[in-house]
C-alpha cells in the first residue's frame, strides 16, 4: 500500500472515531422527528435477536453478582501475583536470550510503526493501570486518588481508540497466520530451553506476537465499546450486567497477555526494546527466530 493511501486511511478513521460522538449526541437530542430512520430500526431487530440469544434477561444479574462478588477481584490479584513471579522463575532458570549485535541490522519498525506503537502502549498501560486502581480502590484508600484513576480511564481510552485502529490496519497482513506457525508452538518458541541453538521457521512476526496484536487491537475494541456504556450508563440495567462481565472477563485475558507481552520486550530478549525505539534488529536475532523473514530480507 502506497504512503498516500495508507496516510489517506488513517485521516478517514480519525475522522470517523471522532466524528462519532457528536452524530450520536446529536441523533440522540437532536432532530426527534427525523429519530426513525434507521438506527431505530438496527435497535430493535438488535433486541429481537438479544432475545433469541438470552431468553430471561434476570439471570445475569445473579450471574453479574456471584462473578462480581467472587471472583473477578481474587482472579485479577493472582493474574498480577502469579504471572511475574512465574517470569521470575523463568529469568532465573531459563534466562533471557542473546543475540550477537556484530552482523548486518535491517530495519523493522519505520517511524510510523514505533510513533503508534509507543501511543498506543502510552494510553494502554494508563487504561491498565487505572482500571487496576478502580478494581482495588478499597484498598488504595478510595476517594480522590481512586476518582482520579477513574478520570484517568475515559481519556486514556479515547486515545487508545484511534491508534489501536492504526495499529490494526498498519500489521495486520504480518499478523496473519502462516506456514511455520504451527512449528513454533510446537516448540514453543524456543523459550523453554536455554539458549538461541535453534532455528524458528516464521515470519516477522511469531504466533505469540500475533496473538497479542489480535487480542490487544480486536479485544481493545471490545473493551472499548462495552466501556463506553459502563461509564455513561446508557442502556438498561441488564444490559450494563452484561457488558460488565464481558468488560472484566476480556480484561483479564488482555492484562494476562500484556504481562508477557512486557516479559518478552523487556526481559526475555535482550535487546528487543531498543528495537522498538531505533527500529534495526540485527541479522543473527533474525536468523534464529524469524527465519521466514530473514531469508526474504536477505535476498
Ligand atoms: C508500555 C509497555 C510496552 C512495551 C515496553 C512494549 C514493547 C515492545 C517491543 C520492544 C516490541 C518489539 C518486540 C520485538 O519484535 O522484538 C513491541 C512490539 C509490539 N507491541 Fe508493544 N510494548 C508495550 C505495550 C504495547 C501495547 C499496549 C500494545 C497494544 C495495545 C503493544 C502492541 C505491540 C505489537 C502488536 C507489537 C508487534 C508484535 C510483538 O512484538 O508483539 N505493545 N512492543
């Protein structure tokens, strides 16, 4: 895709994104007698299949209570607890791979992957980290410190949006799935033996990276949407019960999958932060663990 195309996209989705709020707030107090086209009509065939999909609208509200109640906080705190030590363990045993920086570097992220990358990891670890303080506001003493995390989220999220977006359309034919794929699970990449003695078969990127993209971009969206409802309390109570298990469960798998996500960048790999800041990774990182990729580049 052309530079011009692909800036040309990304302005359309920023317009759309923030186009959005005011057509809907506009629709909703706006011209009432113009209301019935069809967005009405979308709402109602959208509640006749609801419907069919989930029969007695009451029981989510024991459902919403016990998951509440019982679960969500307590599988949050071991998520936090158990993934970094279970990382620990493995730095200690295993230990972090290296590869020599002598050989020839290729550039893998241009400015613009690295500019929405880093935004896009800016406003997601605020949207994290807020949502954890919300979650345990108890313990953080309530009040203003927890308000203030809470008035931290929208905005974050409001960021996010666009550049996730971004994100989606600038990777998403790397992160497709592809021949090799299957191998690196099998061997699950390497990371539970010592050393770099092996040779991956993938592409740019691997089926760990691939997975994160999806959730992070596909779930963020999700995450998005029922969010939006969560806070501005704009639907019936049945269905904010809905969006909010939804909204909890889905943030458990995307914070599981950050954890690693900052393991693999941050520990595991030696060097790899840098090159998400400078770009270059260098030939030997590449012939071991994106073989595909390195025999296409070297070429
Ligand atoms: C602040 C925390 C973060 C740090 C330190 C970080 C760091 C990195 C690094 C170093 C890479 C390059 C990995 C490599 O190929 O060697 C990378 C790639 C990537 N990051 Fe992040 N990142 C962060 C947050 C995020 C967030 C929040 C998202 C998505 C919402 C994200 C999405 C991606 C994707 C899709 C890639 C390419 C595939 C992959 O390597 O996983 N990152 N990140």
């Amino acid at each position: 895709m052309s530079k011009r195309i692909f800036l040309s996209l990304i302005i359309l989705v920023l317009i759309t994104v923030y186009a959005y709020p005011f057509f809907y707030s506009y629709e909703k107090y706006g011209l009432k007698n113009i209301e019935t086209y069809n967005t009405v009509l979308l709402t109602d065939s959208y509640k006749q299949i609801s419907k069919e999909f989930t029969k007695d609208w009451k029981n989510y509200g024991k459902t919403f209570l016990v998951l509440q109640k019982n679960y969500f906080k307590k599988l949050y705190f071991w998520i936090v607890v158990i993934i970094p030590l279970v990382f620990l363990l493995h730095y200690i045993i295993i230990g972090p791979k290296r590869f020599s920086h002598d050989g020839e570097k290729f550039l893998i992220f241009n400015v613009l992957n690295r500019l929405v990358h880093w935004i896009t990891a800016a406003a997601f670890t605020i949207l994290v980290i807020s949502g954890l303080v919300m979650l345990f506001g108890k313990y953080f003493g309530g009040g203003s410190f927890v308000r203030f995390f809470r008035y931290l989220h929208a905005p974050a999220a409001f960021v996010f949006t666009p550049f996730a977006i971004i994100m989606f359309l600038m990777w998403i034919k790397d992160m497709i799935i592809a021949p090799g794929d299957v191998t690196w699970f099998i061997k699950f990449g390497g990371y539970l033996s010592k050393g770099s003695d092996f040779i991956m078969p993938v592409g740019k990127f691997n089926p760990g990276q691939k997975s994160w993209f999806w959730l992070a971009t596909m779930g963020g969206m999700v995450m998005m949407y029922t969010g939006y409802y969560l806070y501005s309390f704009d639907t019936d109570v049945n269905s904010l019960r809905i969006y909010a298990i939804i909204h909890n469960f889905l943030g458990m798998l995307i914070l599981m999958m950050f954890l690693v996500h900052l393991y693999m960048s941050l520990f595991a790999i030696k060097g790899s932060l840098k090159s998400m800041i400078t770009g270059y990774k260098h030939e030997d990182e590449l012939k071991h663990m994106h073989n595909r990729y390195y025999l296409k580049v070297k070429k």
